[in-house]
C-alpha cells in the first residue's frame, strides 16, 4: 500500500510536487473576475515553489486553468508544468472545484494517475483543510493507485510509493479511518478479481479468515456442508450441489465491550455463477467471479470496524457457494426448503444468489436478533438496466434507514437510487405447491429479487435494506477512485455508514 505520510515543509529532495488550488468559497471561485485569479496566483507566489513556475507565462495559464475547473465544474482537473532544468522537474496544480469531501478523492485519484511512473509525490495543502477533505484526498490517492496483475511479466517497480502531504497540521485521525477503508476496499477488490479456479468457497472462507486473525476481538467460524445439512441450510445445499467444491456459510463477529447496536450484515458470496442448468450464454458468463462482490465488501467492513474498534457489533453472513451444473446440480421444478423452513420452487437455477441470501436472512432473524438487518449482492442483470453502471438500486421499508445508508454512500462516493417493494408484486411469487417461487416473468427483476428477499426477513421487515450492487461491483476501465475490474463496491458505504451506528442507541 501507498505510503502516505505528513511533513511540515516540502522535502529538500521532492522532484515532483502538486498544489491543490482550493477555492475558500463559492463565490471566490468566481475566475471571470480578474482579481481572483491574481488573488490565486499571489497565493501561489507564497509558496516556496513558486519559483518552480515558469515566469511570464504563468498568470494566463493559470487564469485558464482556473476558469476551467471553474466552468466545468470538473474535480480532479490537474494542469501539469514540466521543468527539466529545475529541482522541481514537475509541478502539478490540481483545481478542487468545490470544497467538498468528493471533490478532495476525485482530486486525490488525478494525482495518484498523474504521478504514474514516479517513486515519490509531495503535494501543499492548504492550511484550513478540514479532516473530511483530507480523507476524501487520501482515499483518491489510495484508491487509485490499487493493483492487481497475474502477468507473469508484472513489473511494478515504477509504482508510486510515497506521498508526502505538506500541512500545518497533521490531520492523524481522518488519515488513519481512510487508510482502513481504502486497505479492505483492496481486500474486497482482491477477492473479487481473483479468478475462480482458485476462489473456491473453501478458499475464500479461509483468506477471510485468514485476515480475521491479524485483527483482535474479531471471530470467525466456518460451517462446512454436513453442519449445514445438519441444521437446514437448504438453500446454500442446493446452489453449491452441482459444484465439486462445496458450500461454506461465514460468519465474522466483531463484539466490542460496551456496543450500542448490533448491526447484522449479509452478502452475497457466489464464486462462480454459470447459471446452473439453466446456463448463463458466453457473455452473460464471463465476469461472474465477481458474483462474490456483497460477500466481500460486508466482510471487509466488518474487518474494518474492527481494525478501527468502531463500538457498534457488527456480524457479517457469508454464504459462499459456485453454481455450476453437474449431474448433482439442482433443477428447475426441485423445491427448497430454506433455513427455518419455507419453501421454494426452483424456477430458474440462475436465480441463484436469493436461495442462498434467503438461508442468510432467515439465520439473522431467528438467531442473532440484530437491531438492523443489511444485504449486498450482485443479485440481478436488471439492476443496471434499471440504473446503469455507477448506481446502486437501494430498498427498504424503513425511511430513515434508506436516507441513513443513501447519505453515508453519498459521502463515500459511491452512489444508490431507492426502487421501491410495492406489495402488489409481490403476489407473483406464491407457489403452487410451495410458499414462494425463485423466479416470476413479470419484469421489474431488481424489484422481484428484492420483494423475494423480503420474505426472509420476518419481523425484521421494517429494520431491514437491500442493496443490488450488480453493477457497479465491477467497471471495464480506470475512472477517478475506481481501477479496472473489481470496485470493492459498497466496503466504503458501510464503513461510513457503521460510523454512523457506533454512536447510534439501540
Ligand atoms: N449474478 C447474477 C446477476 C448479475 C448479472 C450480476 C450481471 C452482475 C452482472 C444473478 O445470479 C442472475 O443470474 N440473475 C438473473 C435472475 C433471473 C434468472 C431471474 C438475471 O439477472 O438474469
Ligand atoms: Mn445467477
Ligand atoms: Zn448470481
């Protein structure tokens, strides 16, 4: 991981050395006005790098500069000198557009793409900086700057290691609640990318495990196949029957001494999903190893609660199973029975991920009597039909907790849309013979996922959200904070949210 670390003045040896231009308010952004741009670049004169800017040129190119972040409106607009003759070879000034918590992490990440190549960066802050611009700033750099390659050729020796931060105050505590977010955001974007050959549930109960133990005050157990079939986790045994590697149900306590609430997590850990036996096509199937991507992120914020000894009590379920079809893989017509007893008529194997969450919601409900019940999963297709690509859909009954987890997304930088559960629809998920059915052809398929889930969460209904991360788990090229493939998606919201929580009453 980046080293990121604060210093009183620029380092004697700094060689590439970025300035982030903060306007103090809205109206001093005002760059049509002359006198602001002067304003900035007298700024800028008092710093001991100026002499680093290439005289005569400069009030233009900054005035143009300005304007620019200023018309459109664009955080993360980096305006780059190169000074080959100078100690400072590169200068970097980055316009933060407006001073809010997003535009310092989409500000961090153009520094961290823009100081590609180089070993070390230094960047002058400016002396009012408040402890969430630095955390925004932090995470960009940190997230940014993720890797992860199986080349056999992987050469990362010219990788970013070290920026300095120049401050008048070291600001500790929002730089160390961004380094474990942006840390287990890694971690979930590591599990997430690892291909499934290896990422089998065995394997990834034990990487989590196996993070678990670095933290103290957090357990983890692990409940094989005949332990689930020894107490009726019919759904998780249904999904991981046509796979040669088995199921696992996860499950990650975080218990501090004097929690108010007790907050359980659920999240969807499929390794793989070929859709079973009603097969996914060749497109449908090729990235479905981030189909673990719910399973990941509540497990990281878990751990990440821990690390930062949140007092809120946190569990994480994980029902970890590859849907593959064999000759012991479930049908279309099988019925399961779930976790406490309900029963459902497979309608289509694909719709996998419900099975095992409805096992999952049923556990939470009936042993561990949460205060608030929370499921991520990369559940439907639907969902970035409905939404697109950066958005997550977001349900519950309950308003407060749909505004509470949409607001901490907000400042995390990772977006939700509310959908909604009209009880109506939810008529076309009574079975035959069955309670319910894994799969109706009504359209609205988010929704459809999400009223199924409903009926898992008992008494819980109105203290519970779903979240179908199915999009934005994933992103097909490097954009601000996101690197290529897995996002880590929704470890960032929880974490925020879980603060949250921490100072919450039962
Ligand atoms: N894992 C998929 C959903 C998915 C699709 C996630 C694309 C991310 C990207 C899920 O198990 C699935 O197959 N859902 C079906 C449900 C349908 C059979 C009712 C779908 O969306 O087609
Ligand atoms: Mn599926
Ligand atoms: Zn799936």
């Amino acid at each position: 991981m980046l080293d990121l670390r604060f210093a009183r003045a620029v380092p004697r040896s700094a060689t590439v050395v970025a300035v982030a231009v903060a306007r103090q308010t809205a109206d001093a952004a005002d760059v049509s006005d002359a006198a602001d741009v002067s304003d900035a670049a007298d700024e800028l004169a008092e710093l001991d790098v100026l002499g680093t800017l290439p005289t005569g040129t400069e009030p233009d190119e900054l005035a143009a500069f300005l304007r620019e972040v200023k018309h459109k409106g664009k955080a993360g607009s980096v305006h780059t000198w190169v000074r080959p003759l100078h100690p400072v070879t590169r200068l970097l000034l980055a316009g933060v557009a407006n001073r809010e918590e997003a535009d310092w992490r989409s500000t961090g990440a153009a520094l961290a793409r823009k100081a590609k190549g180089e070993d070390r960066l230094t960047v002058l802050l400016p002396p009012d900086l408040t402890d969430p611009e630095l955390r925004g700033l932090a995470e960009g750099l940190w997230l940014a700057s993720y890797r992860f390659s199986l080349a056999s050729d992987d050469d990362d020796s010219r990788k970013l290691r070290r920026v300095t931060l120049v401050a008048a105050t070291a600001l500790d505590a929002p730089l160390e609640a961004a380094r474990t977010t942006a840390s287990m955001v890694m971690l979930a974007r590591d599990l997430t990318n690892t291909p499934s050959d290896r990422k089998t549930p065995e394997w990834l109960a034990r990487q989590i495990s196996r993070e678990a133990r670095t933290l103290t005050g957090v357990t983890v157990t692990v409940r094989e196949p005949a332990q689930l079939v020894a107490e009726g986790f019919g759904g998780v045994l249904a999904v991981g029957g046509g796979s040669e590697r088995g199921p696992r149900f996860v499950e990650i306590s975080w218990r501090p001494r004097g929690a108010g609430r007790h907050v359980v997590l659920v999240g969807k850990g499929i390794t793989f999903d070929t859709g079973g036996i009603c097969i996914k096509g060749r497109d449908g199937m090729k990235l479905m190893r981030k189909d673990m991507g719910g399973a990941a992120a509540v497990a990281a914020a878990t751990l990440a609660a821990a690390a930062r000894k949140l007092p809120v009590r946190v569990t994480a379920l994980l029902p970890l199973a590859e849907n593959m079809l064999s000759g012991s893989a479930m049908r279309p017509g099988d019925v399961v029975r779930h976790y406490g007893g309900i029963t459902t008529e497979v309608r289509n194997t694909d719709a996998e991920g419900r099975l095992v969450l409805a096992d999952a919601l049923q556990y939470a409900v009936r042993r561990l009597r949460p205060d608030v019940l929370v499921d991520l999963a990369t559940l439907t297709g639907a969902q970035s039909v409905a939404l697109g690509k950066r958005t997550a859909a977001l349900y519950s009954d309950n308003e407060a907790l749909a505004d509470e987890l949409r607001a901490a997304g907000t400042e995390a930088g990772e977006r939700m849309w509310r959908l909604p559960l009209h009880d109506d629809y939810a008529d076309a998920l009574d079975g035959d013979d069955t309670d319910l059915v894994n799969s109706t052809e009504i359209g609205g398929g988010s929704i459809m996922a999400a009223l199924f889930l409903r009926e898992f969460t008992g008494d819980y209904r109105d203290r519970w959200a779903h979240v179908d991360m199915s999009a934005p788990a994933w992103s097909d090229k490097a954009d601000g904070d996101l690197t290529k493939g897995a996002t880590g998606w929704g470890v960032r919201t929880l974490v925020r949210w879980l603060e949250t929580q921490a100072s919450a009453t039962a």
